[in-house]
C-alpha cells in the first residue's frame, strides 16, 4: 500500500469525507463540494508526512516459525533476499531504479516462502501427534477383532471405525509427501534469489537500458515461480483442511 492510499484510507480523512457528503445532503449542496475539497487536500498534506511513508514501507509482519527445519531454510532464504536489496542498492541511481521490480519480486516470494513454511510447520507438528505406528496398530487390533467376532452389528461398527484410521492413515501419507514438496519448494526459492543476486552483480557492469530489459526478464522469472507456489499453496490447502 502506498502513502497516498494510506492517507485516504486513514479513519480521520474518511469523516471529513463522510461529513461533507451528509452536510450537502441534509443542509446546503455547496457544502458537499467544499467538504470534497477539504477531503482532496488533507490527504494530499497527508501523503507527504514521511512518517506516512516509513509505514507505508514496512514489512507486513511474517508468521513466526518454531520448527528448526523450516526455521533454518526460511533464514537462508530471508538471506539471500537481503543480499539481492544490497546489490540493488549499490548500483547507481538508473540502474538502481531499473532494478527495483526484481527487488519488489523478491519481497513478494519472500512473504510467499514464510506462509509456505508456516504451513509446512502445521503438517510437521500433526504428523508428530498422529504417530502412523500406533495408527497401524489400531488398525491390526481392529482387523483381530472383526476376525473373532460373530455379531453383525457389532463387525460393522468395526469396519467403520477401521474405515476411519484408513483413511488417517492415508492422510498422514499424503502429508508426508507434501512436507517433501514444501522443502523442495523452499530450497527451490533459496536457489533462485542466489541466482538473482549473481545477476543483479552481473547487471551493475552493463549500461542502463540493457540493464533495465533484462531486470524485467529477472522480474518476470520471479513472478513465475510465485505463480507456482500459488498454485502449489491451493493444492496445499485443499489437502490441510482436514487437519
């Protein structure tokens, strides 16, 4: 969000506007124009205030991680994207300029690696509490259990009790296999900003208008692969409703 809609949005500004609108309405029209214009300059005055444009800068705050796997993934790649804003920021004024969309990517896949990882977290501490083992014996005591029993009633509440630990069982499978995707993910992330950082050096030694085509192609490859991780991020929640 940029300074100039914060202080559109700000809570003050919306009254005046609000106010001016009800005051044209209910007791002279001329006072509707003139509230508008109140509004129009406020925020304007607003948009300036460079503490408006410090918030307005500020990292949305990231879901805190506990787990030392992703934790440790997570920082690499929280590295790696401080290093990219670093080569960025060295670079000359133009060429600083032609490379903030690569910097503007990188925040986003950043955000995108934590919520990935914070995900991954909640899977990991469920398969902890499942315990597949103690599933797969349940299922073993059910099955002695159906086999010795002679009441229909009684082996169908079995099954269906043996039904449900199948299916967590399967589950907890599943989710197995999406904790290997989330690293591969991440590790994937990780990989891309060390090669965006090599190519932003590379950047620094090439003219302005060569550098600003290829920014945009660096740009682009990262709004990929955080297409992918959208895409991946809904599969992922489909399969975590259950948990």
């Amino acid at each position: 969000m940029n300074n100039l809609t914060m202080a559109a949005t700000r809570p003050l500004h919306i009254i005046v506007l609000l106010a001016s609108v009800a005051a044209g309405l209910a007791v002279a029209i001329w006072l509707l124009p003139l509230g508008v214009i109140v509004y129009v300059g406020a925020v304007l005055l607003a948009a300036r205030d460079p503490g408006l444009a410090v918030a307005a800068q500020r990292p949305v705050p990231l879901p805190k991680l506990t787990s030392p796997t992703f934790r440790a993934i997570v920082g690499e790649i929280d590295r790696s994207q401080r290093e990219v804003e670093r080569s960025v920021e060295a670079a000359p004024g133009p060429l600083a300029n032609a490379l903030r969309p690569v910097v503007a990517q990188s925040r986003e896949l950043v955000a995108e690696a934590h919520d990935l990882a914070s995900k991954g977290q909640i899977i990991e501490q469920y398969l902890a509490s499942a315990n597949p083992r103690q599933l797969q014996d349940q299922i073993r005591g059910i099955d002695i259990q159906i086999a010795n029993t002679r009441d229909a009633y009684t082996i169908q509440q079995l099954q269906e009790t043996r039904s449900a630990l199948a299916d967590r069982q399967r589950n907890a499978t599943d989710l197995e296999t999406y904790i290997g995707r989330i690293n591969a993910q991440l590790a994937n992330i990780d990989a891309s900003l060390d090669n965006v950082l090599a190519e932003t050096v590379r950047l620094r030694t090439a003219d302005a208008v060569a550098a600003s085509s290829m920014s945009g192609q660096v740009a682009d490859r990262l709004r990929d692969i955080k297409a992918d991780m959208d895409a991946f991020q809904r599969v992922l929640d489909s399969a975590m409703t259950g948990i």
